[in-house]
C-alpha cells in the first residue's frame, strides 16, 4: 500500500471517527470498581464516566493531560479489563490501544518490540524494569496484570524519567484501595484453544481496606498457561528468549498507605511486588521450512513444538534448567503537599531482576577444556539496582502560572550475564552509578502553556578484569570505568483554542546507554581494555514533535507528526555464525506519524481508531561516513498499524465489545526484507448479574485466522512462528 492510499485510508476512517488523541481515557479513575480497582462491567462504567480534566503522573508531579506538550495515552482501567478478557500477555494491550507502538510477539520477548521505532522505557509505579547495561528484551512481564489500574503512556524520546526513554515512557500504575470499608474480590479465568493441552486458567484474589487515614490493598493470583496452536492446529515452537505457552505463573502485590497531616496533606506508602513466570519443560522446539530469502516467508512451514523436554539421547537426562523471570521489588513512597509551600515526592526503592533463557548447543557456548563432548548451556542474566527518586514542584512561584519542578534522581545498578550450566562468566558485573539532578518550569499565560527543561546525566560503569569464553579465545579484558556525561534540555509550547480545540510543538532530548554487555562478551582479540572499546558511548537522541487535538462531548480526536535523530544510534544484528546479537552503532533518523480518536454518538456507544505510520534509516556500515539512506527493518520499524474498536453497552448491566488489528504489507528491497501483513478480529462480551458478579467472555483472533508474525518473517535464530490461532476465555469475577 502505498503512502497516499494509506493516507487516504486514514482520512476516510477518521472523517466518521475520531480518536482520544492522546488521551485515551475519560476521568482519571473513574472506571475503577468500590474494591479500589478490582474490574466488573468497565466498559459500561468507562463510557459513563465524567469526561473531565485528565490527569497524568509520567511527568513526575501529577499534571492536566492538556497542559503536557507532547503525545499522551492514558489507557484506562477499562481497556487494561477488555485486554485481560481476550489474553494475558502484558504488551498486548499496547499493540491495541497505543499509536506509535509494534506488534507484539506472543512471548515473554519483546524483541522488536518497539515504541515509535526504539526501545521504550517500561516502569512500574514510576520505577524502571528495565536492564539497559544487558538488555534482554526481558523487562515487560514483571507482574500480573490483574493489578494494573492504568496505564500512561508519554510518546517521544524524554530523559525525564532516566535512562532508556528512547522512544517514550510507559508507566503501570498499580491499584490502590479507594473507597472506605473492607472489600474482596475474586476473580477465575479459563481459556482454550479445544485443543491438547491449550488450555490457560488463572485464580487470582485482591483485598482493599481502608479506614482512619490507612488503605490497603494485597492481590495474588495463580496462572497455568498450556501450549498454543495456530489456525491450522499446529503447535507454535518456543522462543529462544523464552515463551509464555507452557509456564505457570505466580504474582503477590501489597500496597500500604497512610495519609496523616493537615487535611491529609501528607501521605507515606509502602509497595511489595513479587512475580514469577517459570516454563513448564513439558515440550521443546522443533524447526519448521522457512522459504529462500527474497520470497514470500509465509508460504512455509512454521516452526512448532514436540512434547516432552530436551533430553540428552544417551543419557536420557534434562539438558536444561526452567527459563524464568523473577522480579522482586520494594518501594516506600513520601509525598507532602504542603511542604513551605511546593509538592513534594520521594520514592526509595530495591529491585532485583533475574531472566534465565532457554538452552542450545549452539558453537560459542563450547568449551574443551570443560568437555570434550557437545555443551548444551543456557544464559542468566541477574540485575540488582537501588535508588532514590525525588521531585519537588512549586506552582505559582513569583508570578501567577508561573511552575517550577526540580528533584533529583540517583541510582545504582549492578547487571551480569552468565552461563547457568556451567558458571561461567559471559558478561561480567557491570556497576552503573548515577547522579541525575534536573529542573522543569512550565508557565501558563492564559490559553498557552510554555515549558522548558534540563537534566544533566552524571554516570559511571565500573567493570572489573575479566577473561572471555573460549569461542572468543579466551582472552583477558583490563577492566575500567566507563563515564557517561551529558547535559539535556527539552521546550514546548502548547495553545488552547477553546470549544477543546489545542495543538503543540516540542523539542525534546533522551538519554541511553548502549546494550554495553553484547560488545564485552564479543571480545575476541588480546590486549583490550574495557575503556578502548569502540562503541560503547552513549546514545543522544533528539525528538521534534508536532500535534493537534480536539476534546469534546462526543469524542476526541488527535494527529501528531514527529522526527527523531541520533548521531551515534544502537541497532542490533545477528551473528549468522552464533545466531547471537551484535550492536551496530551507526547514525539513526526516524519519522513517523500518530493518529487517534474517540466517537460517542451516544451514551451507551464508543468506536475508537488508532492508527501509525514509521520509516526508520541508518547508514551501511559502522564507524564509515555514508548517507543515512538504509532502511530499518522489522526488528526496529514496525509496518503501519491499524486499530479499531466498537463497544456498545445494549443494557445498563452488560457491553459488547468487537475490535479489529491491522498490520499493512511492506517492501524493503534495499535490506531484502518483505513482510506480509494481516488484520485479526477480536471480541469481548461483559455481563454484570447484580451480586453474583461479572462474567466476561473474549475471543482473540475471532475468525480464526492463520497468519505470520511481522517479526517472524525475518530470518534470526528460532523465530518462524505463526501467530495464535482463536482462543476463547471465560472470565468470572466477584466483589464482597
């Protein structure tokens, strides 16, 4: 499809229907239940909802959607409930409902997985998931999301929130007990495919109390998932960086909170998380026919799985351990309204992260001096960070309108990567040090809102001394400190026209460090040190944005264009001898635009549409002066989306919902990549019988369609899969 046809297209969808342009949400939480989040019949409630002011908290400090020059969603907790009815998988809901971001894999992976065509910054109650010294592409399935309330979503390179926001900042805030009194909810889950051993079910319970200045909220939930199946019944192989199918899943949350001071000024919280998704071992990967290069790659025979787990042929033995994440994390939250005169924030938090891969036998895992015979290993990598998050934000400072924040942010981070079944070192401790103070006024002159900001970016990685596996000729690497320093300003200027008419201009700067653990394990030459490497700078990017939106009574609608450059941009590339990733690092110019919108001709109706546009280039080779005229493939760029979503609440007590995705074919001859495109159907049914409870039923890929994933139509190690067949879920949920 050509690029006028698919504006045509766009045109032709939104001249009837309009889409929350960046701001996909109603009342901040007003679709939130009486247990403090727990979902019923949200769809009902989200389309009742007040359309009022809309507030964010992504920018540090709570702050009017409005007022905010750049590109925000604010997936609400009714969409987070219609995700969870079709699947559990974390980043679906952002292939659904978020302009900008890729199509999801299906699997704990997110490579490829991108938000306007690089790496997005995951956090969790404000905090990063992320492990950008040794990015797994691991950091999305950190909880359940049954104890997500919303989700904030900022587009755009930022360094507001710390390293890693290339492409913008998706923020889970988790529930909270809302209303006082004691209240329990329950909720069961079934889906399945009617096939062997494809069936998921998932028990989960949440408690909320709150009373005297004290709320509480716990949940806990138990979800098996079987193997799955494409259209035609064929199971889908398991990815090489780990699956969902075929693993069981644990997840315990507790919030505590205590609002004490003048008029409940001050607030002190307390969160505990822990989750972790384990693979069951009971089938293992078996490789399908992919086509020749430069033919259409879904005409072969995908990849799928055998039952039983890998066992040595002689021996009869387990070659490998269970592929997991285990995420831990603790935080205790300060925030004073009062404090002489501003808004202050604090946030201590501990988080560990552990991400073990599936095995193979592949050649740079092999070792003589270890054994003589085939090595079969799997990788580990362990992150450990600490820190301290602070905000503080004065309104009307000197003048009426006039706002300022500052705060600081400090932070250590301790990442590894080793080969479990040997213990042996492939990426050594990396210790990462930051100091990261910044400052933000905003001034409000009537119907304009100017902003402008600095953070400056003060890190060091400490790496000690360390020898290289024996693929890499075990050579010794002199450690050193790696020192990162950069200072980084952003401006906007946001108009407010009246009748919910707005539009915006932004320049913004992101801060990144490069996936520092593939160029150490990838030494193969003696007499290096850890400081002489090349490629190991940091990654500017600087993102210019443009928008326009409108609010009103009956819908909202929004379209952004934005360009985003890096001199010294970070790409990944297969190794075609050990199907391992080598970083490229060569200048990046990306564009794009966003689309959404929102039509309510009634109360009881809402469609919705969003839909993206991305074109990516780079240069041919490393450290040489060339055009940037290289397209960015699949694994950076996705093909243009297309999403829609029809609800209708036909009775007070029950909604019906009936949702389409689209990914449009493309051509890169100039890279030899051709990706064949797709739309899938989706539909969710929600019917409240008064105090019983809410059962709900979703439908993923409703016509059962067999298609390839984007992402699998490019040749890298054990990714030629085809996409889930239909699955039916059964969700029925109860408060007390």
């Amino acid at each position: 499809m050509t690029n006028h046809a698919r504006l045509t297209l766009a045109a032709a969808l939104l001249s009837s229907v309009a889409l929350p342009a960046f701001a996909q949400a109603g009342a901040d939480s007003a679709a939130s239940v009486a247990d403090g989040g727990q979902s019923g019949s949200a769809d009902g409630q989200d389309m009742a909802a007040d359309r009022g002011e809309v507030i964010v908290t992504g920018s540090r400090s709570p702050k009017a959607v409005d007022k905010i020059a750049g590109a925000i969603t604010v997936i609400t907790p009714a969409e987070v409930q219609r995700s969870l009815t079709i699947t559990e998988d974390a980043t679906a809901i952002l292939a659904r409902t978020v302009p900008g971001y890729s199509e999801s894999n299906q699997t704990m992976n997110t490579l490829g997985e991108t938000f306007r065509g690089r790496t997005a910054l995951y956090l969790f109650d404000g905090i990063p998931q992320s492990t950008p010294l040794r990015d797994g592409s691991r950091n999305a399935t950190f909880t359940d999301m049954g104890t997500i309330e919303r989700i904030e979503v900022i587009g755009g390179a930022s360094a507001a929130e710390g390293v890693g926001a290339a492409g913008g900042i998706i923020n889970y805030i988790s529930k909270r007990a809302t209303q006082d009194g004691t209240h329990l909810g329950v909720t069961a889950r079934f889906g399945t495919q009617f096939r062997d051993d494809s069936s998921q079910w998932k028990l989960g319970a949440t408690i909320a109390h709150k009373s005297d200045g004290i709320d509480i909220f716990a949940a806990g939930s138990f979800l098996s998932r079987g193997i799955t199946y494409d259209a035609n019944g064929r199971r889908i192989g398991l990815s090489a960086s780990s699956s969902l199918a075929d693993s069981k899943q644990y997840d315990l949350f507790l919030k505590v909170g205590h609002d004490f001071g003048d008029n409940g000024s001050q607030r002190l919280e307390a969160t505990a998380s822990f989750f972790y998704l384990k693979a069951n071992g009971n089938y293992h990967y078996v490789a399908g026919v992919r086509p020749a290069a430069g033919t259409d790659q879904t005409t072969g025979i995908p990849d799928t799985a055998q039952s039983g787990p890998p066992t040595d042929p002689v021996t009869g033995q387990l070659l490998f351990k269970p592929d997991f994440n285990r995420f831990l994390q603790f935080a205790l939250n300060y925030s004073n309204t009062s404090l002489l005169g501003g808004n202050l924030v604090a946030t201590a938090y501990y988080a560990k992260q552990e991400m073990r891969f599936p095995g193979d036998n592949l050649i740079d895992k092999q070792d003589p001096r270890i054994s003589t015979g085939v090595i079969f290993d799997q990788s580990e990598i362990l992150s450990k960070k600490y820190g301290l998050r602070t905000s503080d934000t004065y309104q009307d400072l000197l003048i009426k309108g006039l706002e300022l924040r500052f705060g600081i942010d400090l932070v250590h981070d301790q990442t590894q990567q080793y080969l479990a079944q040997t213990n042996r070192v492939w990426v050594p401790p990396m210790n990462y040090t930051g100091i990261e103070p910044y400052a933000q006024l905003s001034y409000d002159i009537g119907p304009v809102t100017l902003s402008g900001g600095w953070r400056h970016e003060d890190g060091r990685v400490k790496i000690a001394d360390y020898t290289t596996t024996y693929y890499r000729n075990s050579v010794f690497v002199k450690g050193g400190t790696l020192k990162y320093n950069a200072d980084l300003f952003n401006a906007g200027i946001i108009g407010r026209f009246g009748s919910g008419f707005s539009a915006f201009a932004t320049y913004s700067e992101g801060f990144s460090l490069p996936n520092v653990g593939i160029p150490l394990r990838n030494v193969s030459t003696a007499g290096n040190s850890v400081t002489s490497l090349i490629g190991l700078q940091a990654v500017i990017f600087k993102n210019k944005e443009i928008g326009f939106n409108w609010r009103g009574g009956i819908g909202s609608f929004g379209i952004s264009y934005y360009q985003s450059k890096s001199k010294d941009g970070s790409t990944y590339a297969i190794d075609p001898v050990t199907k391992d990733y080598v970083l490229n690092r060569r200048p990046i110019s990306i564009y794009g635009f966003d689309v959404s919108g929102e039509l309510r001709p009634t109360s009881d109706v809402r469609l919705n549409v969003v839909y993206s546009h991305v074109v990516g280039k780079t240069s041919a080779a490393n450290g040489v002066a060339s055009p940037i005229d290289t397209p960015l493939g699949v694994l950076n760029i996705s093909p243009d989306k297309l999403t829609t979503t029809a609800t209708w609440r036909f009775v007070p007590a029950a909604s019906l919902s009936l949702g389409s995705t689209s990914y449009f074919s493309r051509r890169l001859p100039a890279i030899k990549e051709y990706t064949k495109g797709y739309t899938l159907f989706d539909l969710t049914a929600n019917v409240k019988a008064g105090s019983i409870g809410t059962v709900s039923l979703g439908v993923e890929n409703l016509f059962n369609k067999f298609y390839f994933l984007s992402s699998s139509q490019i040749d890298i190690y054990q990714n030629y899969f085809a996409g889930r067949g239909r699955t039916v879920s059964l969700t029925f949920h109860r408060d007390f």
